[in-house]
C-alpha cells in the first residue's frame, strides 16, 4: 500500500477532530475564542514485524494503539474546549474509572444477552441454535439502542457535527478532491470505515464466532465470550478494512447498508467551522507521512461561530 492508499481516518472530540495517519496524529481543537490548537501525537509508522503485519494481529494492534491515542486526544479536547489547565487524574483513579466503565459493558453487552436468552432457552426447551439467535438479536438490539440513546443527548450533538467534518474531509481526500470547506461540504457525512458501523458489524461477526462456545455451560460460556472480545473486534475491523477497499463495488455497497446507515445517528451535517477543522488536523499529518497536499485553504481564520473569512491556497 502506497501513501495515496494509505487509510487515514480520526475521531471527532470536544469541540475538534484527530486524524491519524502513518506518522503522525494530530488534533485540531477550537478554543470558545474560535482560535485552532494543536497537539501532535508521533506514531510508529508501519510495523516491520512480519506477524505485526498478519490479517486479524494488525487489528488487534491498531486498535490497542487507537483506543489509547484516543484517550489521548479526548483528555486535550476537554482541556482546551473549557479553557482548563490539563491536570492528570491520579493512574489509580483513571484504572478505577475505565475498570467501572468496562465492568458496565461486559454487564450490558455480555452477561444481560446471556442471561435473558438463557432462561428462554431452560424455560421452554429450545434448541441450542435458537438459544444463540435470541442472545445475538439483544445483543445487536443493546448496541443500535445505545448509539440511538446517544445520540438524543443535546450535550453531544457539536460533537457529533465534528464527526460529520471528519468523514467528509477524509471522503474529500480520498477522492483526491480540493481540501477546501467549499468542496469538502458536498461530500457525504457517511464513511465505510466509521467506528459507529464497526460496533454494528462486530455484533454480527460475534454471534458467528460466539457459537463455537455455545455447549459450554453459563459462567464457562460467558467467561469464554470476554476472552473471544479481542478476537471479534479485530475479526470485524478486517471485514470493514475489506469492504471499504472494495465499497466501490455495488453489491459491497448494499451489504453494507444496513450498518452505514446507523452512522446518521451519530453523525450531523457540520457547519463550515467544524469543517475546517477537520481539514486543519488532516493537513499537518499528510504533511509528516511525506503526502503532497492538494489544494488547501487557510482554515485558521474561521470564526468560532462557522462563518468561514479564508481565501486562496
């Protein structure tokens, strides 16, 4: 894969974006002044592991690598966004914290499906298979109705503007378009390679993968599940590496559907500022990845309120 090819993608955070590239992360985040502040975070490029490079061990890599940029950039957001002095949490209390978090997810995510198709299952006698198909749809049921519940929460609403910006300057690039607010605006919000699609896909792919457990008894096959949660995200993070190589493809496309469609959920159209943000953090990190820039704007001139006062290249 060239530099051209190379998937570059982000997050949306309090009132920013971050890309990420080969080299280099950056996050642009927008003071309540309007004014642009950055933070860079270097990457270590390319694996040259042989297994580092292996179908399903890339993910499981990459996404230890993003959750942990991630955390990164969502703790600088909220520092500048609330014109705060960054101030670390103690290492106990942030362990505490994701530990409790996690706790929650294994309960909602894991251990409710089982539980509830469980005792449908010892109730009224039912087959194994219809068992597994009864904890699968909750399960995909818990996770579209927790993207759905988020996104009625007025709080977050800006952030999910930002997550717009971020998918339509990463389709702008990739059609080798202009990194201007006027042409990334008509690009569509929705991307192949959303995180909002990934939790959808990874709910099916683990209903598959689940099964290969499915005799063993409750606790065992519960336990069993939590160990296999790595092995599903990264088996769902090469399917959509998959799909979007190919969404070019009509059938791709509409097998896809389904899942791309929960991104306007969590997606909003974004206004110009939010836009050129997006484009503001791509720049720097096609910059250190070596990447020619295509014709770019002076982005850091909007107003905080979206009305764009730029010109030129």
């Amino acid at each position: 894969m060239n530099e051209q090819r190379f998937a570059y993608g982000g997050q949306a955070v309090l009132e920013g974006v971050m890309m990420r590239g080969r080299h280099q992360a950056t996050v642009a985040v927008r003071r309540p002044d309007g004014e642009l502040v950055y933070k860079h975070f270097p990457l270590q490029g390319t694996p040259t592991s042989v297994w580092a490079r292996m179908p399903i061990i890339r993910g499981l890599v990459g996404l230890r690598e993003a959750l942990g940029i991630g955390k990164q950039a969502l703790d600088f957001s909220a520092t500048v966004a609330i014109e705060e002095e960054e101030e670390e949490l103690p290492v106990l209390m942030q362990w505490a914290i994701f530990g409790g978090a996690l706790l929650i997810a294994l309960g909602v995510f894991v251990l409710l499906p089982s539980m509830v198709a469980n005792h449908f299952y010892t109730k009224f006698g039912l087959p194994l298979l219809a068992r597994e198909l009864i904890e699968g749809l909750i399960n995909l049921s818990l996770v579209v109705a927790y993207i759905y519940a988020i996104s009625r929460l007025n709080d977050i609403q800006r952030v999910f503007g930002y997550h717009g910006a971020e998918h339509k300057v990463i389709n702008a690039y990739e059609a080798g378009a202009p990194l201007t607010v006027e042409s990334v605006r008509s690009f569509t919000r929705i991307h192949p390679r959303c995180g909002t699609s990934f939790l959808v896909v990874a709910a099916l792919i683990g209903f598959v993968i689940f099964l290969a457990v499915a005799v063993l008894p409750f606790w065992q096959r519960v336990g069993a599940r939590v160990v296999l949660i790595p092995l599903v995200a990264a088996v769902a993070l090469e399917f959509l590496r998959l799909t979007a190589a190919n969404y070019h493809r009509p059938w791709v496309r509409r097998l896809l559907a389904p899942a791309l469609s929960t991104q306007y959920l969590t997606t909003r159209e974004p206004d110009d500022a939010m836009i050129a943000t997006a484009i503001a953090a791509l720049v720097p990190v096609l910059k250190a990845d070596g990447v020619a820039t295509v014709e770019t704007e002076p982005v850091f001139a909007l107003a905080s309120g979206g009305q764009y006062h730029g010109a030129g290249r």
